[in-house]
C-alpha cells in the first residue's frame, strides 16, 4: 500500500502524499474498494506544476482514516477507468473528465455533470444535452424540468416509459451551477469565503458550513475550543430534525395526505424559529464561523429549546402514530422506490440512501468530528431500502437527535473569550474535512500553495453520489409514484451543480 | 377517524391571525438603522462581503446585503439591524437605506403597474423559478403557504404552470445554465405578467455578483415590478411585499 493515512480535519503537507504511476495508482485504489468499509469521498483532478494531478481519497470507516494517494497526467490525455471495474467511480470520472479536457477508453457513459463556467470544451452547452433514448414503438419519453411544478430547484428528468411504468430513469443536472469551488480561490476575504459554504445548498447551511469551518482551521492549524464545537454539533442536530420533520410532511404531501402535510410542516416551524431565536435567521446563516462565534449557545436558549420540546415531542409522536398506521399512507410508502444493497454498495451511496439499505455509511461514527466523539454514535439502519425505510430513518434519527440535543444543551461547556481571528493557512498542506448532515457525508478538501493561498478547494455533497440511487430506486416503478421517491431521497440540486 | 379529530383539536389554531401586524420571534436582521456619525466607512466597506456599504452618506444597499450583520457587530453603536421585516418594494434605488434615516421600506403606488389591483388585487398565482437560488428561498417561499403563514387566504398561490399563472418569482442569482429556461418559463405566462425578485441573491448576484457562471442579461430587459430583499427572504417580508403591491394602487387611485 503506498498512500498516506490521514485523519479527518488533520493537516498534513500536500508533498508527503505518494505519486505513483497511474496503472498502481489505478489498481491500488481499485484493490481498496473491494474492502467494504471503505469507499471513495473524493476524487479529483487540478491543475499542478504545468501537468494534472489527480488525487484519491478513501475513507476507512473501520480503520476511521483516510488513505490518499495521487498520480500525475496530461490533458487530453485517454486513461483507462476505474469505473469499468468500480461503478463508484462513475461520477468522479465525468467530473474529472468535463474539468480536465481528460478522455477515457472504457468508462461506460462519459456524459458531463454540470456543464461548469470552466469546462475543458466551451462548445458543450446544457440545452443541446443528448439524452439516451431507446428506439421502440411500445415506449414512451416523457420530459420533467428543468422547471419543475413545486416551489424547488431545476434539473432535468428524462423517463423512457412502458405504459404507466418507468423503464428508465436519466437525470441530467447542471442549471444550478454557480461556480462555488472556483470563487473559494477568487474571493480572498475569509468572509466571502464562509458566506459561499453557507451558499453551497441553504437546506444545509450547518453542514456545510461546519465542513468549511473545520477545513480551515485544519489548515491553519487551530483546534476549535468545546464551545465551539458543542454549537456545531448543536447546530447540526438541530438542522437534521428540522429537515427531516420537513421531509415527512412534504412525503405525506406527495401521496396527498394533508393532516400529515399539515402537522409535519408546522412542527417544522418551531424548529428553525429556535434558529432564528439563536442567530436571527432561520436557517443559521450567520451562525457558524471559523474560530469564535458571534453567537454563543446559551443557557437561555437551552432553556428555550427544551420548554418547546416539551409540547413539540408529544404533538410529533401523535402524528407519526397515526401516520404510520394508516393503510392509505403505508400503502404508497412501503414496496415502493426500492434499493438493494447491493446496488447503493456499487453505486457508492452515502447517508439515509445507504441506511436504508443497511449500509452503515455514517461519519458520525465512522469519522467523529466536534462532539461527536464523545456521543458514541450508533447508526439508525434499515433494510427494505424503500421510501418507507427512509421516512422510518427519519423518525428514529429525530429521535435519536433529540436525545443528542437534550444531552449537549443540558451541559453546556464553559465558554472561551473569542475575538474571530483572522487565521492564515499553512503553505503546501492538505486537509480533508468530513461532516455526516441530515442527507449524509458532506467532504470538502483543499490544497494551499506557498504563500498558504489555496490552490483547489473541493466540494462534495452526498447528492453527488445519491443522485444515482433514485434513478435506479424508480425503475419498474409507477411513473405516479416518482415524486414521492425523489423526496423520499430529498437530494440537493445546487450542491451538486455547485 | 377519532385519531385525527384529536390530532386537529390538539393543534389549535396555529395560523398567524394578522401577518401584517406580527412579531417574528427573537433576534431578526431586518431594515437596519445607520447612524449618521459614522466616520470610518472605510473599516465598514472593507468588511461588507458584497460591497453593499458605500460612502458619502453612508449608505447600506438592502439589495446586495446579506444580513450577515458584520458591520453591526464592527459598529454596534452606530448600525442597528431592526426587527423591521418590510423591506420590499418597487422601485431599486429605495432598496438603498441612507445614514441617519429611520423610515419604512414601502411600494410607491404610481410605478405600480395601473392594471396589477383590478386583475390580481383577489387572486394571484405565481410560477416561481429557481435560477441558481441555494433552496434557502425556495424553502421560505414554500413557507409562505403553509399553515402559519397561510398565504392562500389572501388569493396568492404558487402554480404548477406558466400557462396558470400571472406572474413568475426568481431566486437565485440567475446562472448560465438556467438562463434559457427562465426566458422559456417567462414567455410561458400570459400577459400582463408581473416580475417579483426573492432574495438578495435574485436581485444583485449577491456573493456570487460577476461570477462568469452568471448570466443576469434576463433581468435588464424587463420591468421589475417587486424586489425582495433577504438571505433568505423572510416568508412575513415576501407576503407583505406581495399584499402590498395588489392593493396599494387601489387604495390611492
Ligand atoms: S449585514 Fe449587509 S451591509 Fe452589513 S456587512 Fe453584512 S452584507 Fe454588508
């Protein structure tokens, strides 16, 4: 094994990982997945010393390490693929492709991710995507996005269809594209910096945000003090339950069973209000930054928070009991959107997708972060790997969260004087920075250059891996039933398009 | 059947009664109060991440501001963030909140279109698109119509089609990629259609102003017929805004 092991939110100086060939590179990586406990969190390429560097990162969740290693090619370049042995490979490929300018010779569909501002080929523009399509009679195409009904983000869903039953599902997304990881190197103020974490997907703004935090004091090499990480833990648990008390209402919403839509989406309320109550907005923009805080968790809020719970708890668990014994609603929720795990493993899934198919895909167990080390975290899993496995993940994680919440809120840690400092990233290092948000495993990871500016700044949220999941999950499915799985899934458009 | 009548009992009435008169609860970055005193505007233009500060008088343009707070928390004593959530309105410029001044955002009824009041004044349907916006928005916006807010009750919904509706809500800073299908989406309503902008990101780019995976030339084509600034925009702000602009004409006409 020739790869550097590093930890999550551990610097470390960008030289000491390994440069192989890229046949052992290739192999290496390969040999490493065929391990269950681990898979790829990122893979990338950029530009390096004239010629492209490609790096690997796999995470261990047995071992809770990384393993990196990297190689080195050249544009237009054709290498062989991983993803003709790992299907995992699949998007981080397209990406590395569609950025680079780089072909491969075996990669089974090389279709582009995003159509980013700085592709490798200008001349690739979104409207005139191709999209697959099969010759036949009997069959049917039917074209949602990129403007969808409801009140949510654009992207486009190409079903070829037998009837009523979808025979295939293809999603090409992109519209939301905004250039994020490229304006982290252009925007030089920390402040810019952190507003475009909170940016990234505003459904996950403590996620994704606490994932920069973290990178960026790795990379400075400043250790975030309890406080701190009590509040990001805080924030994060709070978030899940908001998102996933949402998540119920909009599934009861999409097979038309109002009381659910109705109770579910008020309960949500409260919630993100308690956000509001910490941070003056709903969704904690503002709330979490590198190195201090404006905005202390206080005892006041703790007391605020449990008195909500009280009528909060009681209210939920009268609505899910009945929801979940209502013929009416299993019978739309449950066989239905199905995934094995022997797809979500191929595929690479990550969060409640791979829960739902017991696979014990969780960073915060497998890769502990702020307080989550002391929480002993054990996930919530399922097998059946349809909707009703996801929206029963849901319930539980709530449940779970809560108790999280009762315990961090209950003993709030002694707070340090902060004055935000302005930190400066060490030069030449690396760091990866892994948060489990309520959908799954957000990673960012960054290069520094000489004078500590950086050099690349990554960005994946589990939608990128998830994406595929509901593709598959819809197959032989009612085409009536595919709104009810996309949200079953809740995947985010803009943190993949980015 | 006994299950959900206790459900419906046990909830109550949980809708906000005047949206118009409520308090948001806690701390809220709404309509900030400058102090004319302010001598180092340099030390505040420098901080602002979207360049929403300027000089001579000092001034905070609502449209690029992110309600971040930075600058009050350089400056506590002189800029004060209110709980004011009115911050919509007609025309760009009143977007821009001038030192020393301490006066509600408001609509000025003749830019509003004459025909808005008679069509619209009882009913509004409207398409939203997202054009790059991050789901913060679009969340709130769905907030709009949920049971607290309950926007329905003032005849203004979301629609599922251009072809149903009156009018179309951007959010997002308008990317390359979506730049065709919002003109496509646009085109799809029939006339007379109104233009409403959610979010500071809609409105001026906000973080992401300039950025080459833009393509904001929609928005110079057309009137504006509301601006709604935000990071998110605050579902009591967007209501408002839009109650504001179906009836304001009338009660002056
Ligand atoms: S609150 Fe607005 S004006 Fe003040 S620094 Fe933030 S973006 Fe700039």
């Amino acid at each position: 094994m020739n790869a550097i092991s590093l930890n999550n939110n551990e610097r470390i100086v960008f030289s000491s990982i390994p440069v192989l060939s890229y046949d052992q590179f290739m192999e290496q990586n390969l040999v490493l997945l065929e391990n269950d406990s681990c898979h790829c969190i990122s893979y990338f390429g950029f530009h390096f010393d004239g010629k492209i560097r490609l790096v690997c990162c796999i995470a261990d969740d047995t071992q809770n390490s990384i393993l990196v290693s990297s190689a080195v090619t050249l544009k237009d370049e054709c290498l062989p693929s991983f993803t003709a042995h790992q299907q995992a490979f699949h998007a981080f490929e397209r990406e590395i492709s569609e950025n680079m300018g780089i072909g491969y010779t075996d990669h089974p569909w090389l279709k582009p991710v995003r159509y980013p501002a700085n592709r490798a080929d200008r001349k690739l523009v979104i409207g005139n995507y191709p999209f697959y399509s099969i010759d036949s009679d009997e069959l049917h195409e039917v074209g949602v996005g990129p403007v969808h009904a409801g009140v949510i983000e654009p992207g486009h869903f190409r079903f070829i269809c037998n009837g009523e039953q979808i025979l295939h599902l293809e999603i090409q997304l992109g519209y939301q594209h905004r250039g994020i990881e490229s304006l982290f190197l252009e925007k030089k103020n920390l402040l810019q910096k952190v507003i475009l974490a909170e940016s990234i997907a505003g459904d996950t703004v403590a996620g994704h945000t606490t994932a920069f935090v973290n990178l960026w004091e790795s990379l400075c090499n400043y250790k975030a003090g309890k406080d701190l990480q009590s509040d990001r833990t805080i924030a994060l648990e709070i978030e899940r339950i908001a998102v996933h008390t949402g998540d119920l209402a909009a599934l009861s919403n999409d097979i038309a069973y109002q009381p659910g839509s109705a109770v579910f989406g008020r309960l949500r309320t409260p919630l993100i209000n308690h956000f509001q109550l910490w941070c003056g907005n709903r969704l904690a923009k503002g709330l979490i930054r590198p190195a201090g805080t404006h905005f202390p968790y206080t005892g006041q809020l703790a007391d605020q928070f449990l008195r909500m719970l009280e009528s909060w708890e009681p209210d939920f668990n009268e609505m899910w009991n009945v929801f979940h014994k209502l013929p009416g609603v299993m019978g739309r929720l449950e066989k239905t959107g199905i995934l094995s795990n022997e797809q979500v493993r191929q595929i690479g899934a990550v969060g409640i997708t791979a829960r739902s198919c017991n696979l014990g895909r969780d960073i915060r167990s497998s890769h502990p972060h702020d307080y989550y080390s002391q929480i002993n975290h054990q996930s919530v899993m399922k097998r059946h790997g349809d909707v009703y496995s996801r929206a029963q993940i849901r319930r539980e994680e709530i449940r779970q969260s809560l108790g999280y919440l009762r315990q961090l809120v209950n003993d709030l840690p002694v707070r340090e004087p902060y004055k935000l400092l302005q930190l400066q990233p060490e030069p030449g290092s690396f760091a990866i920075s892994l948060v489990e948000s309520w959908r799954g495993e957000i990673c960012h990871c960054a290069v520094t250059d000489k004078n500590g500016e950086l050099m690349i700044y990554k960005v994946k949220d589990p939608s990128f891996h998830n994406w595929m999941a509901l593709a598959l999950a819809v197959r032989n499915n009612e085409i009536s039933d595919f709104p009810v799985c996309n949200k079953s899934f809740n995947l985010s458009y803009c943190g993949h398009d980015l | 059947m006994f299950d959900h009548l206790k459900i419906i009992i046990h909830q109550g009435k949980q809708y906000i009664p005047d949206v118009t008169t409520a308090v948001v609860p806690g701390i809220f970055r709404g309509r900030p109060v400058i102090s004319s005193e302010i001598s180092d505007w340099k030390a505040l233009a420098e901080i602002c991440p979207t360049g929403a500060i300027t000089s001579a008088p000092v001034s905070i343009d609502l449209g690029r501001c992110l309600f971040c707070g930075e600058c009050a928390f350089l400056f506590p004593d002189r800029i004060r963030f209110t709980t004011d959530y009115k911050l919509a309105c007609n025309v760009r410029e009143d977007l821009i909140i001038l030192s020393g001044e301490d006066k509600p955002v408001e609509l000025r009824p003749e830019f509003i279109r004459k025909e808005i009041s008679g069509l619209y004044g009882r009913s509004l349907k409207l398409r939203q698109v997202s054009a790059g916006g991050d789901n913060s928005c679009e969340l709130e916006l769905n907030a709009c119509g949920n049971v607290n807010f309950d926007m329905g009750r003032f005849g203004i919904e979301f629609v599922a089609s251009p072809r149903h509706a009156d009018g179309i809500v951007i959010t997002g800073p308008v990317t390359e990629n979506m730049a065709g299908p919002l003109q496509i989406c646009y085109d799809a309503v029939p006339e007379p259609r109104l233009i409403i902008l959610a979010g500071t990101d809609a409105i001026s780019g906000g973080i992401f102003d300039g950025a080459p995976a833009l393509n904001r030339s929609f928005l110079s084509k057309y009137q504006i017929d509301l601006y709604v600034p935000g990071n998110p925009v605050h579902p009591l702000t967007f209501i408002n805004g839009v109650l504001e602009l179906i009836k304001k004409r009338k009660k002056n006409d």
